[in-house]
C-alpha cells in the first residue's frame, strides 16, 4: 500500500536537491547569457561574477561549505531575472559578495583599496574644513582629501596585502 502523502514528499526533496545551482551551472549561464548581450558593462558584471565563481572553484571547501555556496546561488535566482538585466545581476553580484564576505572572509581584489579611498575622502574632508581652516576654504577642503585619499589608499593596500597573504582575496 503506497502512501501519497509520502510519495508528495519524497518528489518534493528530489526536486529540491536537484533544483540547487551549481557553480558551475551559474557560470554556463552567465557565459551564455555574456553572448547574448551586447551591453559591455552587462558583460563586465557577467565577466566579474564568472571570475568569482571560478575562483571559488579552485578553492578547497567542506562539503557543508559548497552547499551553503550552492543555496546561496539558488537564492539568487539566476535564471528569473528581470527586464533590466544589467541591474539585476549587479544587484545579486553585490548580494553573493557580500555572502562570501560575511560567511568565508573573502573579498574581491580591491576591496580594501576601495573602501580606504571612501574614508579618507570622508575624513578628508572634515580635516579640510576644521584644521585647515587658516587656509582659504576650497584649497583647505582640496588639501584635506588629497590627504585623506593617500591615508586612506596607503591603509587599504595595507589590509589588502594581509588579506592576500592569508588568501582571503578572490
């Protein structure tokens, strides 16, 4: 005597597990979808999350780690996207770096440079318009983010050749 209750289940979880992107089938995808495309900055995000994907290929993780990674493409919903592509795929390529950032500890190669470039403007800019207020204000300003940049671009080289060495950058 069959249960359907049982066979609903059982068909349920087959298509679960065989539903779930693989790294590889996001980087068929993204290939395929690269050909279509005749927008070069779609083709840039395509290319960026291919080089990631394939990165994470050459990497050694646990079964439970590849899983985790799999699910998260999944999530994405790749294969679902909507009429402007371009910021789709920009906006699930920032979602899954900020995955492998927050779950593994790894980070695109930039990353820190980037990050160091922003806060020093930032601060730039306030040390600009408080200590360097004798001078006239726009040169102060002027002064104070250049200054702030080169802190900033010399502190995120630093955290990037650390990150590297430790083989965090993807």
């Amino acid at each position: 005597m069959k249960n359907p209750q049982k066979n609903k289940y059982l068909k349920t979880v087959n298509n679960l597990i065989f539903s779930i992107m693989t790294t590889q089938d996001a980087s068929k995808l993204l290939e395929s979808l690269s050909t279509e495309t005749t927008n070069k900055s779609e083709i840039k995000i395509h290319e960026k999350f291919i080089r990631i994907l394939n990165k994470l290929n050459n990497r050694d993780f646990t079964e439970s780690e590849i899983k985790s990674i799999e699910t998260e493409l999944d999530s994405l919903n790749l294969k679902a996207y909507s009429k402007n592509r371009k910021k789709y795929f920009t906006n699930a390529l920032s979602e899954f770096e900020n995955y492998l950032k927050n779950t593994f500890s790894l980070i695109s190669k930039g990353y820190y440079v980037n990050r160091g470039i922003s806060l020093g403007m930032t601060f730039g800019i306030i040390i600009g318009i408080t200590l360097l207020s004798s001078l006239e204000r726009s040169m102060g300003i002027g002064l104070g983010v250049s200054l702030g940049m080169l802190i900033g671009l010399t502190i995120g080289r630093i955290m990037e050749s650390k990150a590297n060495e430790a083989g965090k950058v993807l």
